[in-house]
C-alpha cells in the first residue's frame, strides 16, 4: 500500500507537517482512480477521483461566498457522493463539518443545531424539510451549477478543529466531540489492521453504518479515500440481510465493517456472505459465540476494534497477524498508548479504567463548549473511556462500560458475557443485559430478551435460558429476572441504550 510508513510513522510518532488538510488528504490520488462506487440509484456509478474533486469545488465556491474559517457547516444526507463532497468541500476552505443523521427526530436534530449553531446545513429534499423551521440556511448541491475552478485549500495545521461529531447519548445527553484535522491520520492504523492490512489489490469497502456515525465517516469513508480504496455509498433505508447480500455483490465489496447490530441480524436469519476479505466491527463486544459464528458465515476471522466518538480506533484485532481471543478487543495500534488505571490513576494488570494517553492523534480537542465535561474527561495525562477493562498478556479484556458493570452480592458482573451465553441459545435473536436494583443483593442480573420469530415467551422458556447461562457461566452471573421484549432501545448507531433499560428495571420493582 502507498504510503503506508508515512502514516504509520507518522501517527507512532505524532509528527505532522506545518499544514495539514483533511480533504487534501483524501483527494492526493490520480483523477482517474476509483473513489466512490455509487449504488444509490437503480445502476451502478464508479466516481473517481477527478469527479469528486469537481463536486468538492462546487461546493467549496457557494460556500466560501457565506462561510468564514471555524464557522460550523452541517451535513444532513445519507450515504450518496454528495455526503462525501459536502464534508470535503467544508474541510477544504477552513470551515468545521457536523455530521447529522438523517433519522433523528425532530428534538434530537433541534438540540444538536441549537448546541453547534451551523451556518449552513448541506442537504437533500427531505432534509430541508426536517431543517425547516430550525432556522438555519439550507444548501441542496444537485441543484448548483459545475464549478470548473479548482478552489484553493485553506491553509489548515494538524490541530486547526474540522468536525464536530456527536456522541450517541448512551449514557446522557450527547456531546459534541470537536476534532482536529490529525483525526484522520490517527484512524489510519487501526482501520488498515482492522481489515488485515487494508490496501490489497481489489479491496473495496462498505458499511451498512451511515456516515453521520464516527464508524461510518472515520472508519470507512474518509480512511477509504485516503487510502485509495474504493468506498460503496449505498442507502439502506432498514438493515436488511437480502438488501446487504446485494450491494456486497453488486459492489463487489471485499471488506466491510458490520456494526454488532447487524451481525446479530445476519446471525439470526442464518445467513452466510461470500467473497469477503475481511469483516470488522466496533461499538460493542461480540464474545465468543459471534466470532464462532463469524468464521463459518464468512470464512474469516471478525476483527473486532475498540474506540470511542471522543478517540477511536484505539485498539483493534487483526487475524492475519495474531488470533482472536473471546472476550478481549484487541491489542493497542500504533500511535496509541493504551492503558487500564487503578482508583489512584495508576497504570494496573487488575481491572481498571481503560484509558489513552493524552496526545493520541485520533483524540478529540475537546467537547464543543463544556469545558467543564472536557476537563472530567482526563485523569491527568489520560482520557477516560468510562470502561472497564483488564490486560491478558498484550490483549485488552473489555468488562463493561464503567455504568453498566453490575454489583450483586459483592461480585462484579459485566453484562457482555452474559449477553454472549444467551444468545448461543437458539431462542434468542439479540438481548440486553443490566443491573436492577435490589435491597438485598445491591443488584441483580435482569435480562431483557428478543426473542427469534419462531420462538413464543413464556414462564418456561425464561427458566431455560437461565438453566442456559447458569451451565455456562459462574452460577452468580445468570439473570434472576428476564424480561421479553418486541425490540431493545436503540441509538441511531445500533448500540442498546442501556439506561433506559436499566430505567425500565428500577421502574418494575
């Protein structure tokens, strides 16, 4: 792969050159190469490099006319070319991008433009219609004339802010992570690694994620075009296996990142995908039994990785250079100094608080005006993750988010490993797992479960699947309650809210 020591030593080493351009990153490779496979419409469209470069300075024109250095610009579109023009063309005159899905309701999309305060949000028909009233400019590109004229790049340095991403709310209000123009080179490593080296003749990438997501934008679309590989724009209204079995073969998709939303989906229909070169995923650990399943569906190794919107791509698995071990997500990538630290901030062996050194590339300049949330943040020199987790040699072993670990009888629980035993049971489709309250024991384990369409909830099921993880796992760890439900709460990016069930469970008494 071209260039592949120059980012690599680059991010170990956190050198950068005095200026520093996102969207020039992303377009350094011959006009005729492939960047974007558009299959948004009923034909396949190869975009190469040369055509994005137009759109990008299409739009670049319109809005260096009404747009000044740091102002913030929105992007309400789904996967299509002009999603990825449109955050190209803001980086490219100095300007920070902000990332908005297309499915929020109208509170979430309200409270994120009232926290940003864009100037303009780029956008398509049906979302200037969910931008009206917000008051806020709309710009559809498709109507704006070719603009011939390469526009010139700002003069941007490595820690001039770019985007402003939010954070998917699990555990409270979302917070608008402010990145630098380095967030891409610090998602180089640990995207190529991810897909076992990404950069092989042929490989050609595609997220079933949109590209509003952290995942979707940094660890598909941007590393993609960087790299030179081509990226698969392709709408999925609602994730399904025949509707993603399509575009990897139309596409000719080698490499995908599956969100663990979508793995449970492809898992539970008993599907199986052909042709792949690698399959990553990141948000939420998979266990054992995905990762069993994940060798016979693909034929390969899932490499799992591990990140956050505030610093991701910290930590990944890669197959073809170490195995996977169940439980754990990986060993830290090049440029990341990882680590787990005890109550007193110390690195430890035990189990602790996951954490990155300050500086990491990848790492967020802070949150959008909350200096105060910044600040609690870092434990000195290092960002908390806000999960728990303890080392296995050179693997990180993730327990749980650092809310969700669950205190029962004085045992620590994490909800993954449970999740991962019932969903081995051929009942179960996908499944929550949290801690409700008890007087007795702090907590018990609850399970809240969704359950496979040919299955029926009833008293004598729940005891099964308890006897199920009761012959699996420590006898302490197996839900006292389990609860059946039509769907589990979802962020717009597919993880379980785990708050609100954990509301739902101290509201049942």
């Amino acid at each position: 792969m071209t260039g592949q020591n120059n980012w690599t030593d680059a991010t170990r080493n956190k050198t950068f050159p005095a200026q520093l351009n996102m969207a020039a990153q992303c377009l350094a490779h011959p006009d005729d190469q492939i960047a974007l496979i558009d299959l948004t419409g009923a034909d396949r469209r190869d975009i190469s490099y040369g055509e994005l470069a137009h759109m990008v300075d299409t739009l670049a024109a319109v809005l260096a006319r009404q747009v000044r250095v740091g102002d913030r610009v929105g992007v309400l579109r789904s996967q299509d070319p002009w999603t990825a023009a449109a955050h190209l063309a803001i980086w490219k005159i100095g300007a920070i991008s902000v990332p908005l899905f297309k499915l929020f309701q109208a509170d979430a999309l309200r409270v994120r433009i009232m926290d940003a305060q864009p100037v303009m949000i780029v956008t398509d028909p049906a979302g200037a219609k969910m931008a009206d009233g917000l008051g806020v400019t709309t710009l559809i590109p498709e109507t704006l004339a070719r603009h011939e004229t390469a526009v010139p790049y700002h003069m941007t340095a490595a820690e001039d802010p770019t985007v402003l991403i939010y954070t998917s709310g699990t555990t409270g209000l979302p917070k608008g992570a402010l990145h630098a123009h380095r967030v891409l080179t610090g998602h180089l490593p640990g995207v190529a690694v991810s897909h076992d080296l990404l950069g092989e003749p042929g490989d050609c990438l595609w997220t079933p994620a949109d590209w509003a997501w952290i995942g979707g934008l940094f660890d598909v679309l941007m590393p993609g075009l960087a790299l030179g590989v081509p990226v698969v724009a392709a709408r999925l209204d609602k994730f399904s296996v025949a509707g993603c079995q399509d575009i990897i073969a139309r596409g000719n998709v080698r490499n995908v990142f599956f969100p663990p939303t979508a793995l449970r989906m492809l898992k539970a229909d008993g599907a199986s995908v052909s042709g792949l070169r690698s399959v990553a995923s990141g948000g939420e650990p998979l266990g054992a039994e995905m990762l069993a399943w994940g060798r016979a569906a693909f034929g390969l190794e899932i490499n799992e990785f591990y990140g956050q919107t505030e610093c991701n791509m910290i930590v990944s698995s890669c197959g073809s250079a170490f195995p996977a071990r169940p439980g754990c997500i990986g060993k830290p990538v090049a440029g990341h100094e990882v680590a787990v630290l005890d109550e007193t901030g110390t690195p430890t062996q035990a189990e602790g608080d996951i954490a990155v050194r300050r500086g990491s590339p990848s790492m967020m300049l802070e949150y959008w005006r909350r200096p105060e949330d910044t600040a609690a943040k870092f434990r000195g020199d290092w960002m908390l993750t806000g999960d728990r987790g303890m080392w296995e040699g050179d693997y990180l072993r993730f327990i749980g988010r650092e809310d969700d670990v669950i205190t029962s009888s004085g045992y620590r629980i994490g909800p993954s490993e449970i999740e991962d035993c019932l969903l081995r049971h051929p009942a179960v489709a996908t499944v929550g797992v949290v801690g409700k309250p008890d007087p007795l024991r702090t907590e018990i384990v609850k399970a809240y479960v969704v359950l496979k369409d040919a299955s029926t909830a009833s008293d004598a099921l729940a005891r099964a699947l308890q006897d199920h993880v009761k012959q699996h796992l420590a006898s302490y760890s197996y839900p006292r309650e389990i609860g059946f439900l039509d769907a589990l709460p979802m962020t717009v990016t597919g993880k379980v809210i785990r708050k609100e069930l954990k509301a739902r469970a101290a509201r049942e008494g």
